[in-house]
C-alpha cells in the first residue's frame, strides 16, 4: 500500500530515527533482545534492546550480534535503576551505539552529555510535563512521552493528560508517544497531534519473533485490559516506581515484599537505597520466570492496558505493514471527511 499522506506524518520521525516507519518497539526486559530487535529494524520500524539488568558481558555481546543481524540504526535502553547502569554507561562509551534511551527513573544531565559524547543521539522517558521539560533542558535530543496505560514501569498520568500538557505544546525535540497503542487507526491520530513517532511493546512482545515463553504470550493474549493492574505504593518511606503488570500470584507476593521492607526499614535492618534495590531485583527476577520460564502465576507478566486489544501473535512484518496501513487508510478518511 503506497503511503502518500503518511508520508508528510512519518517525516519528523523517520529523519531522527533512521527507518522508514517510525514505530518503536520498546524496550522489554528479557523480550527485547537480538531476534526481535533485528527484525523491527529489517522491517523498517525501529527497535530498542534492553539493557535492563543485563549483565554487562551479555548487553556487549547483544550490540555486536545486532550488527550481524541488521545494517539499521537501533537503540539500547538503559535503565537508571539497575545495578549495572554506570556499568552500561561505560561500556557504551567504548562501544557507541546510534541512540541511547534513558528509562525507569531520571538520568543525570552529565550522563546525558556523557552519551551525546559518543556521537549517540538519546531519547528520555517523560511521564509528566516537569520530567520532559527537564529532560530537554539537560540535552535529550528526543521525549518519548508514556502514559500509565503502558506496561512495566509507568507513571500516574494517562497520556491523554500528557498529549494536551506535552505534546501540544512543545516543538524543540520530537516527542515520540507510547502508553495503550496497538492500532494504526490511534496512531493516525497521534501523527496528526504532533507526535513524531509511535512506541508499541504489549503487541510486540507476543510477535512471532518474541522469544517470550508460549505460556507468556497466551496469557497476554487471553487478558482483559482490566486485568493489567498497576502496583501501589504502601509507604513514602520506600519509593517505587509504579509497574503495569497481569494480576496474579506474583502480584500478591510483591505487595507481602513491600511490607516486610517495610518493617525492616523501621527496625533500621536496611537502608532505603537497599530496599529499593531488592524491589528492582524481584521485579527482575519476577520477569525473568514469566517469560523465559513460562512460570504466569508466580511470575511477573508485566504488559500495558492494551492487552485488551491483542487477540492473536502475528509477524513483526504483518504488524509493521498493519500500522503502517492503518495509518494510511485512516488519514485517507480524515481528508475525505475534511475534503469531500
């Protein structure tokens, strides 16, 4: 299908990204690696491994298998949280990578400049309009904005809220938008607000390239939105970032974990800096089980609200050419209703 009015939308996007179509897949610990990487960025979309709490061995030796499987631009995406990140930090240093994207928390603005050094353009994660303005300030040369519909670590704010307060009303960098998208129809849309590019996960991780266990993404698959819940904090005393995941058994063993941090910190038996730590290596080690062992009831599924929209695995090819039509056609029906 030709994309002659997507064309004058996906501009913006493609001239920063590097690819023809630009819908990210985003980075999914575990899910995100090599295999599905390399096919969005074959198929003209671009991808984003994640380096998560990969060690840093394993995130170089991802880089190096990348370009065997691709000659597109991609991204790794560092999470400030984890505790490899200056780690990561380093090795990307000695190993520029074309783009950088910052996650789960607040890069530093000398770790910005630090990758911008490397000659990599970076990308940060803005969940209220405080957070993205701050970020361009430091030196982001894009925003991803993501709404709490999204999966895995989120915020409190829907994008719906954030379109109006963020992406209305800045033109300095792209603002590339994710939370709850999994239609081309929605991202005609969003194109036509502004918005540089798409981010996509849930409706990735399920791909037929997705090495995610088939115990994953059948239980992606078989969700209701209302079933992809977001964790709550008990206490300020121990901060944790919000994370969107299917509720089950593992759910329940993170709240008793909270807890039982909880009363340690009172009784002075671990600092907060460590509390959170084990926070991060549950949710770690949580994922790992879902999607690598297949274990959904233990396990942590993390997934957005879109779930409620993914019936089925498909190709990383037909999902690509899914939005990309999508997009195309509903344009087309916007200016025959505009222009009749």
């Amino acid at each position: 299908m030709t994309t002659t009015l997507s064309d004058r939308y996906f501009a913006r996007g493609r001239d920063f990204l590097g690819c023809k179509y630009p819908f990210m897949c985003g980075a999914m610990t575990w899910v995100s690696e090599p295999r599905l990487v390399s096919a969005v960025c074959n198929e003209g979309g671009f991808g984003c491994l994640a380096g998560g709490n990969s060690p840093v061995a394993i995130l170089e030796q991802q880089i190096d298998q990348m370009r065997t499987l691709t000659d597109k631009p991609f991204a790794v995406n560092l999470v400030t949280l984890a505790p490899a990140y200056r780690e990561h930090l380093e090795l990307l240093k000695r190993k520029p990578v074309p783009y950088v994207i910052f996650a789960g928390g607040f890069p530093k603005d000398h770790d910005i400049t630090m990758m911008k050094d490397t000659g990599a353009k970076v990308m940060c994660f803005a969940s209220t309009h405080s957070i993205a303005a701050r970020m361009i300030r430091w030196g982001a040369d894009a925003i991803i904005l993501e709404g709490t519909e999204a999966g895995g670590h989120i915020g409190q704010i829907t994008l719906t809220v954030l379109l109006q307060q963020v992406l209305f009303t800045t033109d300095d960098v792209p603002v590339f938008v994710a939370g709850g998208i999994t239609q081309g129809r929605m991202c005609a849309h969003l194109f036509m607000m502004g918005a540089a590019g798409v981010q996509l996960a849930t409706r990735f991780a399920v791909a037929h390239e997705s090495i995610a266990h088939d115990n994953f993404k059948d239980a992606i698959i078989r969700a209701n939105a209302r079933d992809a819940a977001a964790t709550p904090q008990f206490d300020s005393r121990l901060p944790v970032v919000s994370v969107r995941a299917l509720k089950n058994k593992g759910t329940d063993e993170f709240g008793h974990l909270q807890l039982d941090l909880l009363g340690k910190l009172e009784r002075g038996e671990v600092t907060r800096e460590a509390a959170q730590l084990q926070v991060e290596t549950f949710w770690m080690g949580a994922l790992r089980k879902a999607v690598i062992d297949g274990d959904v009831q233990r396990g942590s599924l993390m997934a957005g609200q879109s779930v409620g929209l993914v019936d089925k695995s498909e190709s990383v090819h037909d999902i690509i050419m899914d939005l990309v039509n999508g997009t195309e056609l509903e344009l087309q029906r916007v200016r025959d209703v505009l222009c009749p």
